[in-house]
C-alpha cells in the first residue's frame, strides 16, 4: 500500500490555472504535514520565474530545469512554516512531449530539496518520522495526475504509487499550538578561531541550545502530558464550532538547568577573545491536523518551530549584514544588531497561519511583495500579524 496524500481542493483549481499558462513546464512546491497515517497537503505554489526568464521564451527540455533555483526557492518557503508544516514534494505540469522525462526531473529535484533543506535544520528526524516525499505529475493537455513518493533516507529508493484525493475545508479546524520562549543564549568566541567567523559561531552555539530546547519538558494547559495520549483527550468540545482551529495558548516550555547527576559533567577552560548573547522573548506557533493527533507529535512541531525560528532569523540577520557591510568598521567595537521580528499572516480558507520576519525599517509592501514572489499569495496590509517587540 502507497501513502495516501490528502489535499486542499483550491489546490486542484491552482494547479489547473497554472497548466492553462502557455509553457513547456511548471514547477512548484507542495506544503503540508507528515503523519504516520496520513499526508495532508494545504498549499501549492509555483516556482517564481527568474528575472532574465521573464522576457524569454520557456526552454523546451526539461533538462534546463534550473535546481539550484528551485532548491532556494524552497530554503525561502521553508522559512515561511510554522511548526508542523514543511515541504512535502515537488509538482510539474508539462505538456505530453515531455511527459515521459517528468518522473526523473522529479526524482532530482525532491532529493535535490530534501538535501538543501538538511543542510539549514538543527534538529535530526526522529526514527519513526515519514521520510517519503510526494513527486506529482501533471499533464496540461489531458490534466491527468500521477503521484508518487520517494524515501529520502534512502538514496537508492525507487519511486513508490501514491493517492492523491482533494478533500474541501481540510485544515479549517487543525489545532494549534503557541507558545513564548525567552531566549539569552551566550556563545563564547574562541581566541584560536581566526577572524571570528560569526556566522559559523553562532550556529554552533545555536546547535548547543537547540539540544537544550530537544531536552525541555512542555506543560500543555499547565499538565506535563505523556506522548502518546491523544492531543484532544479531555478538551470540552464547543458544538457547531467546527470553522475555528481548537488553541492550545497555554503551553510552557521548560529548560534543564543541568544534566542530572548521574552524567558527569567535565568543564573546559578555552580563552575567548569575544563572545555572541542573544537575548529577547519569541513567539512560537505549530499546527497540527485534527485527525486524532498524538501529544508527541504537537510538542515535536513545536521544538522545531522554537528552533527553526531562532536560527532562521539569525540566517537572515547574517544575509543582511554582508548585503550591507561598512568596510571601514572596526571588529572590536560593541555591537548590537536587532534580528528581524516575527509576523503571522492568514491563508484564505484554512485556519493556518503562514510566517516571515521583517525589520524595523521594512514596509508592509515589502512583505506583501515576498508573499507573492514566494507563496504567490497576495496578503491585505490589514491582515499581517506582527506578534513580537525587538529582540537582540
């Protein structure tokens, strides 16, 4: 037996608005949710046209389908998710000629991504996880729709049938998940590093803490939960209201303050030229669907989420400064960079809420346009949700 992908039905009127569009092929992401069950899918979206391919007429071989571009484009999105959500496989639409060459593309491209996306993460996949990945094809001439899944773990793996069933209102009553974690992580900078590479530092101190974050205990409603109970067991359930998700605002995050005395702790003495604080309050959000979700699964969406946002953004800080580099500032001066803020934005239909992160200085345009490029989705100035004051 294949797995079986649940999917969003404004994604079938998408997907066929997109084949309409006069090229030899459309490339794109899926994005949805894992679980041991099933595969949901709740968004779609195109590869954004390069600049130079704007003008130009479309190359007619899949061959020149541009992977670099496409795994970026999905480095950008995956910044995008909050915790539960992720990119869960790559579409094409291409017309019958080429057809018979989709399923390799296809092939390349989801390891291709897989492996660009392994690369940014700070956290490993539990051994139970899914790691199968969706590779849908379209034809534009018939619409005819093949699915299928390849393991990623697996480098050798063939490609496996998959269903593909549209299902409307899918994920208007998923459960979510939110929580603030105050962060002041301290990251020494070694007198042996030369010219401090910051950008590796930081991540390296930010791998330290994301073990920490693996290791919290979360209180779900104030109650340490076991993991394998079911998420909704004992919540009241309001009758008729089936259209909000079900908010779990309430949860706590506790750190470790030490490792428990039967692991011996060895201290190192290393001369520092330097250190890295962050320091500031995040907010956290995970979803996850609502077809009897275990506790486990809603807690490890949400370290993820806890983790991803923090070293997201500090990526983003890091890109920012070497766009915008002083050549003439000195290395010892005390700085302070503010990282960029989190902020929530709605998608139409569905009771998940898509993220980026903006500075202080961006305006809502800016936002706006990042949502098109990246999502094609066009967000109301009055809908972006910026949840967070300044973080250090």
């Amino acid at each position: 037996m294949g797995r079986t992908y649940f999917v969003e039905e404004a994604i079938g009127q998408y997907l066929s608005d997109l084949s309409t569009k006069l090229k030899p092929y459309v490339t794109g992401l899926l994005i949805g949710q894992c679980s041991p069950q099933r595969d949901y899918v709740i968004h779609a979206v195109r590869t954004p046209p390069k600049e130079e391919q704007k003008e130009d007429i479309s190359p007619s071989k899949l061959a020149s389908i541009d992977e670099e571009w496409i795994t970026t484009h999905a480095s950008q999105v995956s910044r995008m998710l909050p915790g539960g959500l992720l990119v869960l496989g790559v579409f094409i639409i291409t017309t019958p000629e080429l057809s018979k060459d989709s399923q390799n593309a296809l092939r390349k491209l989801i390891f291709s991504v897989e492996k660009s996306l392994n690369k940014r993460r700070l956290w490993k996949p539990a051994e139970e996880e899914v790691s199968d990945r969706a590779a849908l094809q379209i034809c534009s001439a018939t619409k005819k729709i093949v699915c299928r899944t390849y393991d990623v773990q697996d480098p050798k793996s063939s490609a496996k049938p998959a269903d593909w069933k549209y299902q409307s209102a899918l994920s208007t009553s998923w459960l979510a998940l939110d929580c603030t974690v105050n962060v002041n992580i301290h990251i020494p900078l070694l007198a042996t590093s030369p010219n401090h590479d910051l950008e590796k530092n930081t991540k390296n101190g930010l791998n330290r803490w994301s073990k920490q974050i693996e290791d919290s205990v979360f209180l779900i409603n104030g109650q340490v939960r076991d993991g394998d109970t079911e998420l909704l067991e004992g919540q009241k359930k309001l009758r008729g209201n089936t259209q909000s998700s079900t908010q779990f605002s309430d949860v706590k995050v506790l750190t470790q303050l030490s490792q428990g005395s039967s692991r011996r702790s060895t201290a190192t003495v290393q001369v520092c030229s330097g250190s890295i604080n962050l320091k500031g309050a995040v907010k956290c959000k995970a979803y996850i669907h609502n077809n009897k979700p275990k506790v486990k699964e809603a807690i490890q969406a949400l370290k993820r989420d806890i983790i991803n946002t923090l070293s997201d953004r500090c990526e983003i800080l890091f890109e920012d400064l070497i766009i915008n580099e002083d050549p003439h500032k000195k290395n010892l001066e005390r700085e302070y960079h503010v990282l960029p803020q989190r902020l929530f934005v709605p998608v139409s239909g569905s009771s998940v809420m898509l993220s980026d992160y903006k500075f202080g200085d961006e305006a809502a345009g800016e936002i706006q346009e990042r949502f098109v490029e990246l999502l094609d989705q066009s967000v109301q100035a009055e809908d972006i949700l910026i949840v967070e004051g300044i973080n250090t």
